[in-house]
C-alpha cells in the first residue's frame, strides 16, 4: 500500500474512531463533548473520503447506519416574546419562601391562589397559529432565537394542524403562540431503545434526549415514525380575554389543543401547593412518560402581569424539582436475558436501591460492547438511573470503589435458556439464539402478542403466561384462544372472576385491525409504525404475503432491510402455518388501520354515564368504524374515558390511571376530528 494510501486508511480509522466515541457521550451518556456543529464536520469528512474510496466503506462504519445522531441546519426562527427558563426549588421551604417573596413583591399579605401542574421532562417548543393555522412551530433554542421545526412538528397526531372554536366559546386569538412540552412516552421510548439496540445502533439515554433527537431530525418522514406528543403550559403574547392560568389552560383545550388537564390543581394555599408537590412526586412513577418536578404557578394573569419577569425566568412561576433518579448500588450478578427475537441482553441483578420511589433490583447492560465500553463487572459500585424505563440501565462504574474481587463478564456461547449455540450475525452487536422453539423465545412473541400494541389482551401478565406454558396448556399464540374456564382456574391466583375477564379478553381481541394483527406477529423490522404502512397499503394478509421486495420498497417509508425481513417472513411455510392457525381461531381483521393519522384508530374507550346526543351502541359503532374499540371497564390499556351524565366509579378510576377524560363535546370533537 502507497504512504499516500495508509495516511487515508489511519485518517478513515480516526474519523470512525472519534465518532463512535462521541455517539456514545450524546446517546448514552447524554453528556456531549462537542457541539453539534463540530460533530458534523467528522461526519462529512468521513462521509466524503468513503465516498472517493467506496472499496474502505465497511458496514460497521458509522456511516452505515440509518438513524445516526440527527444532523442539525434547521433555519433559525425569532421568538416573539423569550421563552424563559424557571427557577428551581427542592424543598417545602423553598416552595414557602416562593410564596413569600410574591406577597412581599405584589405588598399584600393576603393569600394567593397557585395552579401546580406536572413538569415534563421533554423539550420546550412553541407553535404559532396564525388565522387558526399552525404556521411556524419552534424549539426553545437560546431562548430567544430558536430552531424552525415545523415540517416535523406537523407530524405529531395530537398537534392540530388547525385550531377549533366551538359555538359559545371565545375564538382563538390571532395570532396565538402556545408554549408546551414535547415529550415521548415511556412505552415507545423503551421500543425505540429496543429496536435501536437490534439494529446495533445506540441507545438515547432518556425519552428526552429521544424526543430531541427525533424533533431534530432533518427529515421530517424519520420524524413522522417517532411518536411523539406535547401538552401545552401556557402561550407566548396573548389577548385573550380570560382571567386565570386555569381558565387559559381551558381554553387552549376547547380550541383543540392538548393540555395535561387532570393534572392540573388549583391551590387554595401554600400548603396545598406542597401538598400536591409530594403527591405528584409519590405518583410519578405511575405516569405513562417521566415528570421530573411539579410547577407553580400564580393563577391570576393580572397577578402574573404585576409580578413581571427576571433576567431568565418569571417571578410568578417556580419549579419543585424531584430527587434525582440516579442512585449508587451493587451489582451482585450478571445474567443473560433471551428476548422474543432470540436477542440475549445481559441484565444486573443489583442490591435493590430506591429510584424515584421505586424499589429497583435489576438494571439493563444492553449488550456486551456496551459492558466493555463502561467497563463493568460483576461485583462493582455502580451508577444506576432510571431512563423512563422499567428495567433501569446502568451508567457507569466507580472504579475508584474496586477491591480488586470484581470478576468480568462474557457472554455465554450457548443460549441460557434452550442450550443452542449463539449467533453474531454480520454487522450485528447483538448475540442471538438461532432456536425459534426456544422457550425463552416463545414467551417473549407470547408477551408480545398480547401487548397493549398488538392483539391488547388486558390481564394476560408475564406470570399467567410461563404458568400457561409451563402447565402445557398453551405452546403458541392460536392456543390462547382454546383455553377454557377450566383451564385458567388451574392457575394460581385466577378465581371464578379473573377467569371469566380474562376469557372476555382472549375473546374480545379477536376482533381487530390488520395493523395490529400485522404488529402482533413479530416480524422483524415490522413495529407499529410499519404495519400501520402495510395494512393502509395492502388492505388484507393474503395480499400483503404475495408482495415482492420491489413492491414493498415502493412503499414510503419502506427500505430493503423492512422489505426483506418481510418476504423472508412470509417465504418460510412455518410462519405462513402459524399465521392460518391464528386465522382459523376466528380472528378478524379489519383494513383500517390501528396508528393511521386518527385520533380514534388503535385507540380503547370506556363510557360511563349516559351521552345526550347518541346511544351508546351507536357511538360503540362509530368508534369501531374508526377503527377504535370499546371496552367495558377502564384498565391501563383504556385510552379515554367517556363521561355523560351521571358517571360512576369509573371516572375515579380513569383519574387514578391517568386516563384521558373526555366529555360529551370533546368525544364527538375527537370524532369528527380529521388530522391533515
Ligand atoms: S411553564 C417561563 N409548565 O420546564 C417558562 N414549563 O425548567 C414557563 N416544562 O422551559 C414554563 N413542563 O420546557 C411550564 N407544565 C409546565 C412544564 C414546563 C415542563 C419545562 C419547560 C421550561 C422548563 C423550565
């Protein structure tokens, strides 16, 4: 090789080098080094020289992988009024003092009323609407000169593209700015980390950092496949005529903005305002994305508008944060988890430590380089923290806490579970079982199946599951739906009751969508969003199993590795027979889809009281038509609770869960609601 020829090789090296390094520091330890800018400029030059020099590309360089660390050069957009950060409070008398200096500010003792409110931990943006129509949609950026990402904005479903007004209510100012949070779910969040870690990519180390990253995307279609969401807090210039933080919040709702109304509080006294504070902090865990504090806020805008602002924040508002949900512990063993796909995922077993009022006893590793990387062994003080998931993930080791007993882990060769030999395929990180009737495989698709995503199964919980199999009464998914009463109170714990619901579940999920159908089945590559994409294109399974790699490739939003995965799929006649079995068990399948751009479609309602415009076997039948369905009592897979006259516990319950609440007029809003 020419001098000429190593000089570009070691400089290739070094590039791919320094980037991997730095996708760590973003992605998983949410600590960059260097600015965005400067991250760019490797990757081009890395992108340039394997372009010249196709024959030194190779799969593992960082290039190769869609969904790399967003590449930033959005146009820039003026904030009309800043958007302030708040000021910090963590404890009963901060939050005493808060009140304090607003009475001593405003010269009246007498008491203020406070609305407190869940803090999301996601990122600030705002959204103008001009004539009713969301024209420019902004990242907080510096506060006052922010990032213009409407193109991706667009794309989250609960943002209206145009504002309602209702009859009787005030119409929306013009032009109004909302200020909110867009956040992600814990739930997609942990399948976006899942789906990354497959495909040998990093894990982001937080739903905020992954809710950024995905809003910071420069095509919008990648955010598109993100499901993200926003509550709003407040509005930016306004002359609403409204005299209270609640009565806004009210508004922006009617005119069809989303805003996190349950959890909104009116507090009568500085006391209550603790009191709420504790409460949300006591709940947080219970949420369905992560709050990092509680805010307060002076109720009155007239009492805002006096109190007036700070350099960097308002004075009418502050934030209670939480404590920290990273904590110090052991990791007393390592042991090897083997997924649905036959992914094996090294997990600690950790001295159970309390994080953010849970008591937390094991934590993910996510794969071996990932252990190398961070350098951990068993036996080691470590740094655990909870990114929004369940099974929190370790940060890091305290090397300086080594006594010199710490042993280092490998991965095994065989599967823990079956005793196949392990795989790596090509360009993988990721090890796998190759034993499709590996038990441990098999209860991971069963797990899958009967997810709130797929087939929604309520009740059929990991521990019924490995009782099912254990006891034989079940091998694969058809044979939940021969299970008998009999059979299920053979179990622990099921009682006449429990059995009877749960056989309602099997039964009722066999009405559904071919999305879901599509999703529930596993097919690698193919998650919520991708079937939504298949069962919108192709309407039934049968079509869809005919389809070539070229035909699905000209599918948006389809590449090669989806498209393949999918005739791979259906080529094998293993699969092809489970898919009839599942058929011949009475399940339906609808074309609509269970994620299209609807608020309605994949979605689970409850009613409750009586509505005064329709019965409800007609509004069960537009929701169903809309690809919604109707279930009878409110669980945590319940999207909304429809209120009419008269509710019963119901309305108890959705509020305890976090349910969303819906009343006559918002439900039939939602109905006729078209997105786009
Ligand atoms: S009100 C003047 N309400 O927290 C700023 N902020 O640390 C008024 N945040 O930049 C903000 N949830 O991005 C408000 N319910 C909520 C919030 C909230 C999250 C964020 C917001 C803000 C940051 C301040």
């Amino acid at each position: 090789m020419s001098e000429e020829m190593n000089e570009l090789v070691r400089e290739i090296e070094v590039l791919r080098e320094k980037i991997r390094y730095h996708n760590h520091r973003y992605y998983a330890l949410d600590d960059p080094e260097i600015s965005d800018a400067e991250y760019d400029r490797l990757f081009k030059r890395l992108l340039e020289l394997e372009r010249q020099h196709p024959e030194l590309t190779t799969p593992a360089s960082p290039t190769q992988k869609v969904g790399a660390r967003p590449q930033v050069t959005f146009s820039e957009v003026k904030h009309r009024l800043p958007m302030l950060s708040l000021e910090n409070s963590f404890s009963d008398q901060d939050i005493r003092d808060f009140d304090m200096r607003i009475k001593r500010f405003l010269g009246d003792d007498s008491p203020v009323q406070y609305t407190v409110e869940p803090k999301i931990d996601g990122l600030a943006v705002e959204l103008v609407y001009e004539n009713g129509v969301l024209t420019v949609a902004s990242t907080r950026g510096d506060g006052y000169v922010g990032e213009n990402v409407t193109q991706n904005i667009r794309t989250i479903m609960t943002i209206p593209l145009t504002l309602t007004q209702k009859k009787n209510t005030l119409p929306p100012p013009d032009p109004l700015e909302v200020r909110g949070e867009v956040y992600m779910d814990l739930e997609a969040f942990e399948n976006l980390n899942r789906e990354r870690v497959d495909k040998g990519l990093q894990p982001f180390a937080n739903p905020r950092n992954a809710a950024a990253g995905s809003l910071r995307q420069l095509d919008p279609r990648v955010t598109a496949k993100r499901p993200l969401n926003m509550f709003c807090y407040g509005v930016g210039t306004m002359n609403a005529s409204c005299e209270t933080h609640h009565e806004l919040m009210i508004l922006l709702q009617q005119w069809g903005l989303r805003v996190n109304r349950p959890y909104i509080r009116i507090c009568d006294t500085i006391t209550d305002v603790i009191d709420y504070c504790r409460h949300l902090e006591e709940v947080r865990a219970q949420f369905f994305y992560e709050i990092d504090g509680a805010v307060i806020k002076v109720n009155r805008l007239a009492l805002q508008t006096r109190l007036g602002q700070k350099t960097r924040s308002p004075r009418w508002s502050m934030a209670y944060k939480f404590k920290a949900t990273q904590e110090t512990t052991v990791i007393v063993k390592i042991d090897v988890q083997v997924g649905r796909t036959g992914a094996l995922t090294p997990v600690a077993h950790l001295k159970p430590v309390e994080l953010s009022g849970v008591l937390v006893r094991r934590a993910t590793l996510h794969n071996q380089e990932e252990i190398e990387k961070k350098d951990i062994c068993e036996g080691d003080t470590v740094i655990v923290q909870r990114a929004g998931d369940v099974i929190p993930e370790v940060v890091k080791a305290i090397k300086s806490m080594r006594t010199g007993r710490e042993k280092r882990f490998v991965m095994p060769s065989e599967c823990p579970a079956c005793g196949s030999d392990i795989l790596k395929r090509e360009g993988e990180v990721v090890l796998r079982c190759p034993n499709p009737n590996c038990p441990a495989q098999v209860k991971g698709s069963l797990k899958h199946f009967v997810s709130k995503g797929a087939m929604n199964i309520d009740g059929l919980g990991d521990k019924i599951i490995a009782q099912l199999l254990k006891k034989g009464l079940i091998r694969e998914e058809a044979d939940l739906y021969d299970l008998g009463f009999d059979d299920l109170l053979t179990l622990d714990k099921i009682k006449d009751k429990s059995a009877t619901n749960l056989l309602r579940a099997i039964d009722g999920s066999k009405k559904t969508t071919l999305a879901r159908f599509l999703y529930a089945l596993g097919i690698r590559h193919v998650g919520e969003y991708v079937a939504t994409l298949l069962a919108n294109h192709f309407g039934d399974i049968e079509r869809l199993g005919r389809a070539t790699e070229e035909e699905l490739t000209g599918i948006d939003g389809i590449g090669p590795q989806i498209a393949e995965s999918i005739v791979t799929y259906f080529e094998d006649a293993h699969n092809r027979d489970h898919i009839s079995r599942l058929l011949q068990t009475g399940i339906e399948l609808e074309a609509i889809s269970s994620s299209s751009p609807s608020p309605v479609a994949g979605k689970t309602f409850v009613m409750s009281g009586t509505l005064s415009s329709m019965k409800r076997s007609e509004a069960k039948e537009i929701v169903t038509q809309r690809g919604g369905r109707i279930a009878s009592s409110v669980g945590s897979s319940t999207d909304y609770l429809v209120v009419g006259d008269s509710p019963g516990s119901k309305l108890r319950k959705a509020r305890d869960l976090g349910v969303i609440i819906l009343n006559e007029d918002e439900f039939l809003k939602l109905l006729v609601e078209e997105h786009g």
